[in-house]
C-alpha cells in the first residue's frame, strides 16, 4: 500500500510539475531589428519565454533550451533567422510556431508554423495582380537580410521580364535604370521600404510601386509621409488587422489554451482543427495558414483595400 502511495505521489508531481513549469515554458526566439523585442517590453507574456536574439550564440541558446525541457518555440519573425534555427530544431526536436515567417522551404520543412500565408500562396496573389496590372518589365528590390523570405519572389521572373537587386541600403539602388521597369516591387521591412519609394520617386514618379507584407508597417507609412501615397501593397488578412506583437500574442494563446504534450501532439491538432484568432477561424493546410491575401493602396496616409476588375 505504501508503494502504491508513493507511485501515486510521484505520477502526482510529475503532472503538478509539467502543467505548472515544463508546459508553461517555451523558447523566444526574436531580432532586435523586428518588432518582437517589443513584446517582452510591453510585458504581456503569460508562458515563462526563455529568450534568445538572434544575433547571439544559437548553438548554446537551443542547449540551454533542452536542458530546460523546452519543446516548443515562438518565433522567430524573419525567415533568415528561421533557417538559422532549423538545424537546432531538428536537433532538439523542437517546433516553432512563427507571426510572420512565410518561407516555403522553412513551412515545408515540418518544424514551423507561421501565422501569415506561405509566399507560395502570396507570390501567386503577386502574379494574379501584376497581370490586371498588365504589368511588362518588373524590378524586384530583395531584402540582403532576409534572403531566405526574398528569394523566393524570384520566380515572377519565369513569368514577368525584369531583373532584381539585393537591398542593403538605398546605395544599392544607384546603378538601376527604374525608367526601364514599369513596376517596381519591394520585400523590404517598413523602414527600408519607405526610403526606397522616397529614391524611387526622385527618378520616376510614375512607376508603380507594391511592397509586401514585410512593409506593411505603421512606419512606412509615418517615415514615407505623402511621398508613398499610392503604393500598392499585397498583404495577407491577419498582418492586415494586426501588428508583429499582436501575431506573437495569439502564438502564445494557441500554446496557453492548448499545453501541447509533444510536438506530435501540436503537428496533429493543427492539421485537423480551426484555430481560433481574434479575427475568426483559419485553418493550416499542407502549403501553410488559410487566409484571405489582399490589395491595398495607400491613400490620405493609410492602407485601404482595393479592388481590381
């Protein structure tokens, strides 16, 4: 009876300890140059997020994550950084469900989530509007720091004559002819991308111009002014409704309501459930999340959906 006692006691702590610790305690995984630093500040976390920047040492951030018992990570947003981490998640067997990052390979690969639409799904909303556009000659500006996300835009080019440029800083653009583009399309983040629209405008005032879901920012719209009226951008619902920290905010919710045993168990729950977010139901499918991915422009200083016959 003792040793009945005793197993009882111990299988007791063992589920005490994982639903108040282990569960509770997962991976943050953020770049400083992304808004998800700001959600530690802003001091909304309910899990225990053990931190790591990116522009640490990965190699003893996922050790310490594993000795912790940690299997699931939230983050990071950049899909540069998302490769990064992918052999550690392989290694560790560990998952990651990200806000933002949309590469096919990383969503392919079986250790991300990402809450915004694979660029499968978004360079093909791309190509249905560069074509109502009748758009000829494309110039595509990729991101140098997020090569991982921006390289994948290079297959308009099998479509759509034109060319691309790494983007560092707005240098990088001094030896383009834009005259020779009619449409000029951005994978910058909103900073950088309201600089470029700024040079662009110096050279051309007509070429169009559509930026991405990495630009779709309060501060490209701030930084731009009326220099970036009638930018176009394509931009999956969700990043629409919601800022970086806010899509940090329900990865977190789907992990607090749902205390996941493995990462089996999440792989499985995700692909036969509808989550529910603040803005509905959505579903992942083999090629990422299900949502709506639309057009906007920029007008009187704000994006405003558009619609195209």
């Amino acid at each position: 009876m003792r040793k009945l006692f005793i197993v009882l006691f111990l299988m007791f702590l063992v589920v005490y300890t994982w639903f108040n610790y282990s569960s509770k305690t997962v991976g943050y995984v953020y770049n400083p140059i992304t808004h998800a630093d700001d959600y530690l500040s802003e001091k909304k976390a309910v899990l225990n997020l053990v931190t790591f920047n990116t522009l640490g040492n990965v190699d003893k951030a996922f050790q310490y994550f594993s000795r912790l018992g940690i299997k699931f990570v939230i983050g990071p947003s950049m899909s540069t950084d998302g490769m990064k981490i992918l052999p550690y998640l392989k290694k560790y067997k560990m998952l990651s469900i990200s806000p933002t990052i949309s590469s096919t390979k990383l969503l392919n690969s079986g250790y991300f989530y990402s809450l915004t639409p694979s660029n499968l799904q978004i360079i093909d909303v791309f190509k249905k509007y560069l074509k109502l556009f009748e758009a000829k000659r494309i110039l595509l500006v990729l991101d140098d720091n997020n090569r991982e996300y921006a390289d994948e835009f290079k297959s308009l080019l099998n479509v759509f004559e034109g060319n691309y440029v790494y983007y560092d800083d707005v240098s990088s653009l001094f030896s383009i002819e834009i005259s020779q583009f009619d449409t000029v399309i951005l994978t910058t983040i909103g900073t950088e991308s309201a600089k470029i629209v700024k040079y662009i405008r110096t050279k051309d005032d007509d070429v169009r111009i559509i930026v991405s879901e990495a630009a779709f920012t309060p501060e490209f719209l701030s930084l731009g002014g009326s220099v970036v009226a009638n930018t176009y951008a394509i931009v999956p619902s969700l990043s629409v409704r919601n800022t970086e920290t806010e899509l940090i905010e329900e990865c977190e919710r789907l992990l607090t309501d749902h205390r996941f045993l493995s990462i089996e168990q999440m792989k499985r729950f995700l692909s036969r459930s509808i989550i529910n977010t603040r803005e509905g139901y959505l579903y992942f499918t083999p090629d990422g999340i299900s949502q709506k991915i639309g057009l906007y422009k920029v007008i009187e200083g704000q994006f405003k959906e558009v619609f195209l016959e």
